[in-house]
C-alpha cells in the first residue's frame, strides 16, 4: 500500500516537471489555454454595445476579426467611461477601442499608430442645418444631447454654466430625434451612424445635418496588459488583415 502511493506520488512530480519544461505551469494546458485579454467598452451604441449579456456592435465586431487573426483569446467587459478610462491605466482592462486624448491615458497607454476608425459627429436641425462648427457656436443655446456621451469633449465645455447651454437630456437616438422634431431644443448632437438607425431607412425631408467634427477610434492597450508592446503589434497587424 504504501508503495503503490509512493509511486503515485513519483508519478505526479513527474507529470508536475513535464508540464513546466513545456511551459505548462502548475495548472497545466486548461489554464492556459483560458488566460486572455479583457476588452473593455463602453455602452456606445450602433459601435459597442451589450445585448442579452454579450458584446455586440460594429467595433466590437471589426475587433472580434483582429483578435481571431492574430490568434488572441479575450473576454469584454462594459463599464462606464470614467471607471473604464482609470480602469485602462490601472491594468483592469487592457485593451481599448476609442479616442486616445484621455487625460488617464497619459504615460499608462500604447495607441495604434493609425486609426482603425473614424465616427462622425454632427449637429443636426429641422428646417435648416445649423450654423455649428464649433463649441463656442452652441453658447446660450438649447442642445439636445445623450446620456452618457461625453462628445469628444464637447459635454464636459456645455456642462460649464458659463457658456450658457442648456442641454435637453435624452436616453437613446430614437427619443433625441423625436426631441428634436418635437421643437425641444434647436440642435441635436449626433453621430452619424445612430442617426441612421433611429431614421430606419425612412427620408427626413426637413431634417438637416451640419458636420462638426471627425473622431478617430485607435487600439489603446494599457501598458500593464501582459507583454503590451506585443499584443499591440498583433492587434494592429490583425486590423490591417481584416481592413
């Protein structure tokens, strides 16, 4: 008897040293096989979004593809802007889709070299297309914006009460549009492709759009990810693969 658990303990030493000349480590291939890198998103859609407990959206797709070509495991997690951007620094998430000029992203990130992206925001109007091209063309004026977006920077310079804007506060691009033609306010914050969707295909004749600004969407990867510098480059190469 007690050879037979001698030999058995012989035999999972023995097992335990295979698995670290093959790189293995103490839970073997399983556990390999299960690491990978966290994804983190904001609820942002038609680009990133959460239905029925998974990830979806066009970015979330295009990474999808990148990821499957450069052979990276990952899961995805949404979380607000503000916990995500931290979050990104820290090491929480380690990779990011989205703009780079994010104060928490200073000396904690690797960005893409070129965009993988770009979204487009424009003001929107019933009747004429309104006269934006700059923040300071929204001053004492009522906006029509959603929850959460933070517009590139726009929000945080609307917010301050001493450019006088009012901001009517709507909760998807379907309601922002019927807030908008419901005469609520005289200008509509929007991005190009949730229009779209909220439009649905139907012609808005009295509906005009006046672009306002260009955002480019890089591949932010915290310099806390696991070999960063790498898994950037993969990233970047499995972007190029599936243009």
């Amino acid at each position: 008897m007690i050879a037979y658990v001698l030999g058995g303990v012989r035999r999972a030493l023995a097992a335990g040293v295979l698995g670290a000349v093959l790189g293995l480590g103490a839970f073997g291939a399983a556990d390999a096989q299960a690491q990978g890198i966290k994804l983190g998103y904001v609820e942002f859609p038609p680009y990133t979004q959460t239905e029925g407990g998974v990830a979806k959206g066009s970015l979330i797709e295009a990474f999808d593809k990148a990821a499957k070509a450069a052979g990276i495991a990952y899961t995805a997690e949404s979380a607000p802007a503000r916990r995500l951007f931290a979050g990104i620094a820290e090491g929480e998430f380690h990779v990011f889709l989205g703009i780079k000029s994010v104060k928490d992203f200073e000396g904690t990130t690797l960005v893409s070299a070129a965009p993988i992206s770009r979204i487009e925001l424009n003001a929107y109007g019933v009747g004429d297309a309104p006269a934006v091209k700059a923040k300071e063309d929204l001053t004492g004026k009522a906006v029509i914006a959603l929850n959460g977006y933070s517009y590139g920077g726009w929000r945080t310079w609307m917010e301050d009460p001493a450019n006088k804007v009012q901001i009517v506060e709507a909760r998807t691009a379907d309601q922002a549009l019927q807030l908008l033609q419901a005469g609520r306010a005289p200008v509509l914050l929007q991005y190009s492709l949730p229009m779209q969707q909220a439009l649905g295909g139907k012609a808005a004749p009295d509906l005009k759009a006046a672009p306002v600004q260009t955002l480019d969407v890089y591949v932010v990867v915290s310099k806390k990810a696991p070999d960063a510098e790498a898994l950037l480059a993969k990233l970047e190469s499995g972007f190029k693969a599936n243009p």
